[in-house]
C-alpha cells in the first residue's frame, strides 16, 4: 500500500499537542539540569550535568514522528516544542530556538535516511543519534566546545549518544506503543500496528 505523506488536519493537532507537552518537559529538564550540574561539580564531571538527560530533549521530534510517520513531522515538532519553551521562559532566550530547529533537523535527517518509510526502534535511534551529533556540533557555536579538551568532549558526545538511544529511542518507541494501545492512536498507521485489537488478537493466540 502506498504511504501518503501530505499532512490532515489531524497531523496538525497532534503536532500542536506535542509541541506544547514537551515544551513544558524540556523546560523541567533545563531547570532540573541545573541541580545535577551543582550536584557534579565538586567531582569534576559538571560537563556531563545536562549530557544526562539530552536525549529528552529530541524526544517530541522522535515520538511525534513515530506517531504521524510523515516527513517533516520531527522538525515541526522540535521547533514548535522550543518556540513554546521560549515563550514560558527558557532562560537561554532566542538561542533555544536556533537550538531547537537544530535538533529538529538532525531527528529529520535520521527518518529521512530511510526515505521516510521506516519506523521502527532501529529509525528512531539513529535519528536520535543524528540530533545529538547535530546539536553537540551546535555546542562549539553556542556553547564554545573548543575549549574543552578532547577527551572530555568525546566523553560527552558518547554520553549525549547513549541519552539519545534511550530516550528519543527506546523509550520514544515504548511511550508511542503504550499510547497505540490505549486506542487513543485508532486513526494512525501505528494505531493499527499496536492498536487494543491487536494486543486482543496475541493475548488470544497465546491464550490457545
């Protein structure tokens, strides 16, 4: 059956609705980051504070498109989520916007890679990967990595990489499922794949 990639009204909302949920996420992570930095400073590893939890940060990109499975539905959302964050008071002012399509880009580069026909945990990882790549190259711009030395630059790259895998991937891919099996997802492509009837359907054949 052939895909279509041209966005309903349906896309649209949805987009809208993530955007806002992980504007108001990405926020508590900024603040909350702020505390794990204090809390590893005193152990030399204050670089690694936000590192942690980077991956959350390409989560409404990731999860959005999993979810809509139509190109340009991770930067949209990526975008939208960091505009929104703005707006509530990101303490980074315009930059998060900058910082935000960035990491929209690199999450729409990775599904655009298998030319916008795979979703699956194998997709969202390597778009995951790709916006930390992407916003760790931003870094040297907006944060001044060419200062840092080597080794812990690649230090933080490889945790940054291993957030993404876990967050904008693995659990990207478990929250989209989750939600697929509420039936709150019926009217998407990943509704059908993981809908309430399905999970009745392997329930029964393991029943047998």
């Amino acid at each position: 059956m052939e895909r279509k990639f041209g966005w309903q009204l349906k896309d649209v909302i949805m987009v809208a609705v993530l955007g806002l949920v992980f504007a108001v996420i990405y926020l508590a992570i900024l603040y909350a980051g702020v505390g794990v930095t204090a809390a590893l400073t005193p152990f030399g590893l204050a670089p690694f504070g936000y590192e942690i939890f980077y991956g959350i940060w390409f989560m409404g990109a990731t999860l959005a498109a999993f979810i809509i499975q139509k190109p340009g539905v991770a930067v949209v959302t990526e975008f939208l989520a960091a505009f929104l964050e703005f707006l509530m008071g990101n303490m980074g002012g315009p930059l998060v916007l900058v910082s935000g399509l960035v990491q929209g880009v690199g999450a729409e580069v990775g599904f655009a890679v298998f030319r916008y026909r795979r979703y699956d945990t194998r997709s969202l990882c390597v778009s995951g990967i790709l916006a930390a790549v992407f916003s760790f190259a931003w870094g040297f711009v907006q944060n001044a990595y060419a200062l840092i030395t080597p080794g812990v630059l690649v230090a933080m790259l490889a945790v940054r990489i291993v957030s993404a895998v876990v967050f904008a991937g693995l659990i990207s891919k478990a929250a989209g499922v989750g939600l697929a099996r509420t039936g709150v997802l019926k009217s998407y492509a990943l509704g059908a794949q993981y809908g309430t009837a399905k999970v009745m359907d392997d329930e029964e054949e393991d029943a047998a």
